[in-house]
C-alpha cells in the first residue's frame, strides 16, 4: 500500500477482510479504510463509495481517518458528477471545521460552479477567503471570485478581486495571470492608461515568465 501498489494491495485486504475471524480484529476497520483508499487510486469511485461508507458505519474513534473518509466519498462523488451529494459529505468537513476545512469549501465551490449556480460558488469562495487566509486555497479562491465574476458580467467586482489577489499574494502563481485579465478588461472598457499599467507591471514583476 505504501508502496502505491493499490491493484495489490487491494486484494491483500479483501483476503484479510474475508478471513474468518477478520470482523474481531482491531484491523477490520483500517483495513476497510485502505481498501476503499485502493479503490479511490485506482479510480473504482463506485467501489471505493461503498467501502468508504462501510468503515463510516462502523464506530470509531479515529477522527482523522474519519474526517478523510467524509473528503475522499465527497470527491468521489464530485469526479462521477453526483454533486448533491458531494456537496453532503463536504459539508460534513466543514461543519465539524476540521482540518481539511479550506479544501472541503473550495471543492464545494467547484460543485456550485458546475451546476451553474454561481451565486453559490461566490458565497462559498468567500466564506474560504473570510476565514481561512493562511489557506494554501487562498489565493485560487479570490482568481476564482474574479473569474466567476466576470462569467456575471461583473466586471467591476471582477477587477476589484484580481486587483485584491495582486496586492495580496504578489508571489502567487495566479498574481501574473490576474494582472492580464485585469489589463484586458481595461482595455475592452477604454481605460487605456490602466491597461498599460497593468500590463506593464507583468513585464515589470515577471520577466522571467515572459
């Protein structure tokens, strides 16, 4: 398993899972756990829901793992495009403000987006950006403010967050491409001065890139 043979691994614990006396092992649960967590990198999403929800039905005290187990059924149920219930189970995430929170709501979002809910998506990136600052989601979460945005049509908010994201996170693989979009809309609205400074300051900040 650690070795990331998961087709392996897999079928070393459904043997254990199906030995005689394996439901009595303090084992049992983990080894359902790594068995669903196979299933999950092998792209079986089906499979690894149901062992996911089978280690989720049985007590334990194993917070960690249980938190991960509400994440990876939400992720699969992203990737097979069951939003409802992806939304469900990272909402479990971010109710109990675990951990993983900040990913849980930007996964979330992602959700809302897809469906073409956008309002949605909007609060939820910035119910991340209002309390998670330190997020290492942080800086996607206001790109994808602006950018959602401006599939609004609002392209003054749109320009306020990308202006936000520069300022904030100048180091931020999102700050050059922000800088960009904010030097387009400039120009398509005739605010050429701006549009100069904008894209002046990608040359300016990151040459490298260019």
């Amino acid at each position: 398993y650690r070795l990331k043979k998961y087709t392996d691994a897999s079928k070393k614990f459904n043997s254990f899972l199906s030995t005689k006396g394996a439901k009595q092992s303090d084992l049992y649960n983990t080894a359902i756990y790594n068995s669903a967590y196979c299933a999950f990198n092998t792209k079986q999403y089906r499979t690894a829901v149901n062992l996911f929800q089978k280690f989720l039905s049985k007590s334990s005290n194993n917070v960690k793992l249980t938190n991960d187990s509400y994440l990876r059924l939400a992720d699969c149920y992203l990737i097979t495009k069951d939003y409802n219930d992806a939304i469900q189970w990272y909402d479990k995430v971010i109710n109990n403000r675990s951990i993983d929170a900040d990913y849980a709501l930007y996964q979330k979002a992602i959700c809302y987006g897809s469906q073409g809910d956008f309002n949605k998506k909007l609060s939820t990136l910035k119910t991340l950006t209002t309390n998670y600052k330190k997020s290492q989601y942080y800086d996607g979460a206001l790109y994808d403010i602006a950018s959602t945005n401006l599939v609004l049509n609002d392209q003054r908010h749109a320009i306020a967050y990308f202006d936000r994201l520069v300022k904030e996170k100048p180091k931020s693989s999102y700050a050059k491409k922000a800088l960009v979009k904010m030097g387009f809309l400039y120009y398509s609205n005739n605010q050429y001065e701006q549009a100069v400074k904008a894209l002046r300051k990608v040359i300016d900040s990151y040459p490298a890139s260019l």
